[in-house]
C-alpha cells in the first residue's frame, strides 16, 4: 500500500519533472508495465492542466500608488516607544485605581454616596411649601379628598393629581389648569347632604384641621425640585374617610340617601385605625422630582419654624409699610414769580412709597395772577436802565478798496488817545449776522477777529449825533436806489442764466 | 548541436532575476526610496494572483497584497541575501493568506448562518461555464496545506524547491502534498469531468 502510494506521489513529480535520473527511470519502467498507472498517470495530467484554464487576476493599475500612499501614511504614524506611550499611562492608571481600591475597598462606595449626598443636598436646598402659598380654601381640600386634586399655587395654574393604576400603585401627575374640569363640590356636598350652619361649620373644622397638615405635604425650592411626600395618599383618604363618618353623623337620613350602603361598623373601626396610623407616621421620607432624576430621601421638614419665619416675615413687611407710609419727602422750590405772596412761595410734595407703589400727592397749583403793567410804568425802568448802556455811533467812512484801515479818536479824562482799527478786521456784517438782533449801537460787544492788546479795552467814544445823521443824509436814499438797480440787474443775469441752462439741457444728444 | 543539459545551463533566467533584486534591494538599503518601487512592479502581480487564487476572492487581493509589501517595506534593510527574494516574498505572502484565512473562519463561526447563502456551484453546470471559476472553487475547498502548494505549482508554475522553500518544508512533503492536491481537487471536481477534462 505503502509502495503504491509512493508509486503514486513519484508518478506526480514525473509528470512536474521533479525525479532524479534514476527515478526517473525508474517510474517510465513501471509505466511500461502498468496500466492502471499509465491511467493514473492520464488524470494526473489533465488535473495539472486545469491550472493552465484558470484565469489571472486583472491588473490593478493604482495599486502601487494606493501602496506608496499607505506606506507613508503608515510612516507619519506614531512608532517605536512613542506607540506605546498612552497603553502605558493606562496601565499605571489602572495600577494606581487597583492600589487604591486594594487598601480602600469602600472608597468607590463613599465617593458615590458623598456625590448622592450633595446632589440631594443641592435639589433640597430651600423647600418652601407650595400649598401654604396656594391658600388651600375648604373646597380645595375637599376636592383633594373627593377627585384626587390639588391646586399648587394661588392662581389655580397647575393641579397636583394622585391616582392609583391598575395594579393599584399610587400615581401622581402635575397637570395644568386646563385639563381640569371646575368644580364646585363642597358647596355642592353641603346642599346635598341639607347641612345647617353649625353642621357646615362641624364639617369646615374637619377640612381646616386636614388644611394645615396637607400644607407641609408638596414642597417645591428655586431648583425646580418638587418633593411630595407619600404619606399625601395617607392623608387623602384620611379626609375622604373622616368626612364620611361625620356625614353620616350630621345627617344620616340624607347620607343613607347618597350612600345606599352606608359605612360599616367594621370600616369605621378601619378609618381610625387609619387616622391613628397617620399620626403616627413621622412622614419624613419624600419623593424628589428633580429636572434631571427622581429620587426618595428623608427630608426633615421643620413647618412650625417655616410659619414662625413667615410670621416674623410678615410682621417685617407690615412694619416697613408703615413706616413707608409715615415717609413724607418735603421738596421745596423758590419761586421768581415776584407777585407771588408768601403763602404761594413754598409747596410741599407726598410722597408715599408702598411695596408695590410709589405715589406721589401734589397740591393743586394755584396760577396766581400777574398785573401787567402798564408802559408809563415801565419807561421809567426802561429809561433807568439804558443809563447804564453807553451807545456809540461812528461814521464809517467810504472805504477804498486800497484803504481799509480806519482811525479812531477817543477821549479819556484829559488825555486824547488814537488808534488805527483794520476794517477787515471787525468784519461787521459778519457779526450782525451771526448775531442776529444785536445791538450794533453797542460797540464794546464786538470782538475782533484778531485779539487786541489790553489797550484795545477802552471804550470808544463815537459821536452819536453823526451816526443818525448819517442815516437821514439822501446819500442812503441814493444809495438805496443803486443797490435796487444792482439787484434788478443782478436778478435779470440769473434769469437769462437759468434760460442758457435750460437749452443746454435741451441739446444734449440722445444715447 | 547543443545537449539539454547544454541548454538548461544558458538559460539561467532565475541566475539573471536574483541579480537584479539584489542589486535593487542593495539600492533600497542604500537610502534609495524609489529601488522599492522597483520591486514592487516586478512582483505585484504574481503576488496578486497567489492571492487571488487562495483566497478566492478578488475583493481582498489588494488589501492582502499591500500588507504583503509593506511588511517587505519594513523588513527588507534586514534581509541578508541568503535565498531568493522571491522565495522570502512568497513565504511572506503565503502566511499572509493564511492569517486572512485564519480570521475568515473565525468570523465565520460568530456570524450568523444566512438562508440561502449556501449555494451549490456545481448544481448547473451549463449555466455555469466559466471554467476558471469553478476550479478556483474546488481548489478553495482544498485544505490550506494542500491548497498552498497545488497554486504554487500547477497554478503558478514553481519548482518543488521553491515550494518547498517559500512554504518552509520539505522536499518530499511538498512532492507528497501536490499529489495529495491533484487527488483531492479531481475528487471535488468528479461530478464535472466530463465537461473539465475532456
């Protein structure tokens, strides 16, 4: 079998050319003598020339290029020790943690817990009680017994619903307003239930009692924590239940009515079990709500520290409003009204600051009336005061073009003193525009375009007599006539001017 | 008139190519980049096809065929010229076939087993008469270490002894694993013969 097998294997290499001379010969001597090995032989061959039929892969014609470009990429990748830098930071971070985890076995548990700690310590920061806000009114803590709810603020916006599924398990739902169907139960129960006025106050006593116990129930801080304590279901069917039994007290007739099958001497026993229970529980643990986890936690409450701080609060505020009201803020004005009388000359304003207002009283302003006088009377004054004003006149003499300085002579005491003023210089034209309605008799407003020495400060004594004669010379009238004809002239050239641009316009070519 | 022995002695072309890729890889280690380049379009293409014909599957030949070269990449300033390159080459890709292959079955084992996807090749063979494919299929279904040797030889046209040096074996295994091969692959191919042999 052996032999044959290496028969076999030889008669492979013979067909590869493989055998030495002498096995070759060998085999072509067992070839001439052996059919079934000449077969053999045969599909050997045509096995070998199956490898001839199978076809080459195609060429790749980027293939060296996607090569040279890996290999480079592989070259600008971190080598040598460098690679192994961030494997061997791991693995002394993962030494050190299991070091310390080996000596510290409960360091993971504290960490974890001390984070717990003060993420609760965080959502429980300043819980004030929400329902204390809202002013739980006896028919809110009716409807609380009666159809689950609870409203969470003054304005009725928001309702806190308590519900069990269908496996029993207590729910909670914070729901908006108006999902909320209004109700008017407990006036409604009243009636029903035929309640006189002392009955109604038996059972407002009830509800008032469960008022302030609810109170410290929902809390709520600035951290949009919302803690409602479970013992909440507790209390609900505690008000559900002792209203009942105190119904059926009140009037039993009217409660047999309603409630066909009435309560139970074995179910009374189980609401003041459940009354007793409830007093009993110390309600501390609550349900956080928090904007990123939910969580149960016990949570001291101190409610009648709450109250004497809200207490004291309030006395504060009721205090600072009265002293808000006591403070008046006298303003006084002067007054230039000459004619006022004393009476008139001082006002005094209220001012009242309250927490929401500032209000501020004024008296009715009395408009006293001025006399008018008349102008005998104010002549005098008019006259009294230009006393004071010294008026100059100048006859400014017709300038030359090539003359523009004017000589000045003015008299001090004995002495005569000169000075010769640039006309350009005073610029008056400029200066009675710019100062429309100045009084161009009096010259001493007038400042020169270029600073005086201090001599310059004297005033000028012109004759006033020349200045209005000046004025009422026929030189002006004739004067006068000229500048007309300049201006008709001058009105006459911008007309033709206004014409030439018009025809220019006119002619110029079309595109 | 020249004796065959006369013949084989002129023809050396095996003399010639060791040559050259000694002297290009002397380049290389002398600090020319480009001499790799050299290499690279001398042999890619017999690499290529070893692997495409023991993977058989010419999506993978590229990226075999660029690990192959970027291991001679980083190896080749240490090769010490005691054997042929190409011998060193093929060995290099030979194993890394088999890694490829290796990990194929093993992602074959955790991946799941699709309806349909065994699909007998040889159930029409009128359909099916790209020759080429069907004997790549059979010797796809050869075990590795008869599969290796049988693409060397009758595929690729190696001597025993470069089979024997690139698989790093012996002579006489390598004789006895070609034949093993043929046996095998004939075997597979029974239900064809008539269409493939004749």
């Amino acid at each position: 079998m052996k032999k044959n097998l290496q028969n076999m294997e030889w008669l492979s290499a013979y067909l590869d050319d493989e055998l030495s001379q002498s096995e070759k010969v060998e085999v072509e001597k067992l070839l001439a003598t052996s059919l079934e090995l000449q077969k053999k032989l045969e599909d050997l061959k045509k096995v070998k020339q199956l490898g001839n039929r199978v076809k080459r892969v195609p060429e790749s014609p980027f293939f060296e290029t996607r090569l040279m470009a890996a290999i480079e990429g592989q070259k600008n990748e971190t080598s040598g020790i460098k690679r192994w830098i961030p494997a061997a930071a791991l693995a002394v971070v993962t030494i050190i943690i299991m070091i310390v985890l080996k000596f510290n076995p409960g360091i993971l548990d504290k960490m974890w817990e001390d984070q717990k700690v003060a993420i609760a310590g965080f959502y429980k920061e300043n819980l004030q009680p929400v329902l204390l806000a809202a002013n739980l009114t006896n028919e809110d803590v009716f409807n609380f017994a009666f159809n689950n709810e609870l409203p969470l603020d003054n304005t009725r916006q928001q309702y806190l619903l308590l519900g069990y599924d269908d496996s029993g398990k207590e729910f909670f739902e914070i729901r908006s307003s108006h999902q909320r169907v209004e109700r008017e139960s407990y006036n409604e129960f009243i009636s029903a239930m035929n309640l006189d006025v002392e009955q109604k106050q038996i059972v407002d006593s009830i509800i008032g009692s469960y008022s302030k116990a609810l109170e410290s129930q929902v809390l709520v801080n600035e951290n949009n924590t919302i803690a409602i304590n479970p013992n909440l279901w507790n209390l609900r069917k505690a008000i559900f239940a002792d209203l009942l039994v105190a119904s059926e007290k009140l009037n039993k007739v009217k409660f047999d009515r309603i409630v066909p099958a009435g309560i139970t001497n074995a179910e009374k026993v189980i609401v003041v079990n459940t009354l007793e229970k409830l007093k009993n529980t110390s309600g501390d643990q609550y349900i956080f709500v928090t904007p990123d986890s939910i969580f149960s936690e016990s949570y001291q409450f101190d409610f009648k520290l709450y109250e004497k701080e809200m207490r004291e609060l309030e006395k504060q505020i009721q205090l600072n409003e009265e002293k808000v009201e006591q403070f008046t803020l006298n303003m006084r004005y002067d007054s230039t009204y000459k004619y006022l009388t004393a009476a008139h000359n001082e006002h005094s304003f209220r001012i009242v600051v309250d927490s929401n207002i500032c209000r501020v009283d004024l008296p009715v302003p009395e408009v006293p009336e001025i006399p008018i006088p008349g102008m005998a009377t104010i002549n005098p004054l008019v006259e009294q005061a230009t006393n004071n004003i010294h008026f100059y006149a100048y006859k400014i003499p017709k300038i030359e073009k090539s003359n523009t300085e004017i000589k000045i002579e003015y008299y001090n005491d004995d002495s005569v003193y000169s000075y010769v003023v640039d006309y350009n210089m005073l610029n008056m034209d400029s200066l009675a525009e710019a100062h429309s309605g100045v009084d161009l008799y009096n010259l001493d407003k007038f400042k020169p375009v270029k600073p005086f020495d201090d001599t310059m400060l004297i005033k000028y004594q012109f004759d006033r007599d020349y200045y209005h004669r000046y004025y009422s010379d026929d030189e002006f009238k004739k004067q006068m006539e000229e500048l007309q004809k300049e201006l008709q002239q001058m009105s006459e050239e911008l007309n033709k001017q206004k014409i030439r641009v018009k025809s220019e316009v006119t002619k110029s070519p079309k595109k | 008139m020249i004796s065959k022995e006369e013949e084989k002695d002129l023809q050396q072309p095996q003399i010639l190519s060791i040559d050259d890729d000694y002297s290009i890889i002397r380049q290389f280690v002398d600090g020319d980049k480009s001499a790799f380049q050299i290499l690279v379009k001398r042999h890619k293409e017999k690499v290529r096809n070893i692997i495409f014909i023991t993977m058989n599957n010419s999506a993978l030949v590229d990226d075999i065929a660029q690990d192959v070269f970027i291991t001679v990449f980083r190896n080749l300033k240490h090769f010490r010229f005691e054997s042929q390159f190409t011998t060193w080459l093929y060995r290099i890709t030979v194993n890394r076939c088999k890694d490829y292959l290796r990990k194929m079955n093993v992602r074959k084992i955790f991946s799941p087993i699709e309806e349909g996807s065994e699909v007998s090749e040889y159930s029409s063979p009128v359909e099916n008469n790209d020759i080429s494919r069907i004997v790549m299929n059979a010797i796809s279904k050869l075990p590795v270490k008869l599969r290796m040797p049988l693409i060397l030889k009758d595929i690729e046209g190696f001597s025993y002894q470069e089979i024997s040096e690139s698989l790093k074996c012996e002579m006489g295994t390598v004789k006895s694993r070609i034949f093993r091969g043929r046996e095998k692959l004939k075997e597979i191919l029974q239900p064809l013969e008539k269409e493939l042999m004749n």
